[in-house]
C-alpha cells in the first residue's frame, strides 16, 4: 500500500501569489521610477530635491493606495452582482443551470453522462458554489480584499520610492544625477529579478526589462529638467 507523502511533493502554484505580487511589483516599481525621475528632473532644474521627493513620496503613496482600493472594490462589486444573480437563476430555472453546468464539465472533456452526474452531485451539495467557481470563474484565490490591496499598494509604493530620496539625501548635488540614476537601475534590476523568481520566471530576464523603462523615464525628466534650468536662467 502507498502512501502519499505530501513532502515529496507539495502541492504550491506559483499562480496563487498573483493578486498580491501583481500589487506589490506595480507599486514599488512605480515608486522607484517616478521618484527617481521627479529627484533628477528637480535637479537638473535647480530646484528643491528633497521638498519635491517627500511630497513624490506621499502624493504617490496616497494615489496608489487609492487606486488600488477604487479598482478592487469595482471588481468586487461586479462579482458581488454575478453572484445575486446567479443565485436568483437558481431559485427560478435550475434545470437550466443544471444544464448549463453539464455543458461545462462536457466542454473540459467530460462524457454527456458523466458531466451530468458531476453536475448534479456538486449541485446537490452547494449549487451557487459550484456555479461561482465553474460559470463565473471565482475562486478564493483570487478574491482581493480591498484594504489590503490598498494597503500593499502604499507599502510596496513608499519601499521603493524611499531609496532615491535617501540617496539624494547623503549626495552631494554635483554627484546627484548619476548616483540616484545608477542606484535606481541597480534597485529595479534587483526587483525585477525577485518578481519574476516568485513568478516562477527568468530572473535574467526580469533583471533587463524592468530597468530599460526606468532609465527611459529618468532620462526623459533628466532632460525636461534640463531645458527648464536653461530657461529659466
């Protein structure tokens, strides 16, 4: 007799950790860039770096957050929607449902016979929780909370916006522009490269793409920056 020793294999999808890796990446991602370039912009043109990251730092934050939280909170009004109205289709036409779950499980592979009998014993079971998972498409998985996503947002956003304003705090503003340039490319290769290993990706891969973004935006307000110190002089 076998044993299953669940050890040996267990049993984690690299896809379970979308919604909150999704929030995590775009925030701190967007908070590496956008400060990064908001601190050389106001640099380039002379003007007040750390005044201008700090408010980066919150007005970003904030709008993530909110974001995040308007976003989830539409997509869980929307399913709440399909679920009060698949569950009045049940109430009214469950023949019909039934049918329409049989059809399902027949266009995964399943016999005529077969998928009705699978169809009738989850039915029988929980109806509404059979149909929200295989019509509607809603597992637990991936029901996000809206707080949570916010909340995640804002961190993931302030964790990577912090690392070019601490760097324009402790540089000198003749070595300014480089330094945060290069100390940003380093940070979103590293991101880059630890989103795709979750995300069961290449790393080396992850590592390149995320940064050519990054120095296309810095060299972009580098040079905006630049064109208004001239001026403005």
């Amino acid at each position: 007799m076998h044993i299953r020793d669940d050890n040996q294999h267990p049993n984690i999808h690299l896809s379970q950790r979308a919604p909150w890796l999704r929030a995590a990446v775009l925030g701190a991602n967007d908070g590496l860039i956008s400060t990064a370039s908001l601190v050389i912009g106001v640099a380039a043109a002379g003007g007040d770096v750390l005044l201008a990251g700090t408010a980066g730092i919150i007005a970003g934050a904030m709008s993530m957050a909110a974001g995040e939280y308007v976003s989830v909170s539409s997509q869980r009004d929307a399913e709440q929607a399909d679920i009060a109205l698949e569950d009045q289709h049940l109430k009214n036409y469950p023949e019909y449902e039934m049918n329409e779950l049989s059809d399902i499980y027949q266009q995964r592979g399943l016999d005529a016979d077969l998928a009705r009998k699978v169809a009738k014993q989850l039915m029988d079971q929980d109806a509404l929780k059979a149909h929200i998972r295989d019509e509607l498409g809603i597992t637990n998985q991936q029901k996000i909370h809206p707080v949570i996503a916010a909340l995640t947002s804002f961190a993931a956003f302030f964790t990577g916006a912090i690392w070019p304003l601490a760097t324009a705090w402790f540089v000198a503003n003749g070595q300014m522009l480089p330094i945060i340039a290069g100390c940003t490319v380093i940070m979103l290769s590293v991101l880059g490269a630890v989103a795709a290993k979750l995300g069961g990706a290449s790393m080396l891969k992850g590592a390149i793409r995320v940064p050519i973004w990054g120095a296309l935006a810095m060299l972009a307000t580098g040079w905006i920056g630049r064109i208004f110190s001239m001026l403005l002089t």
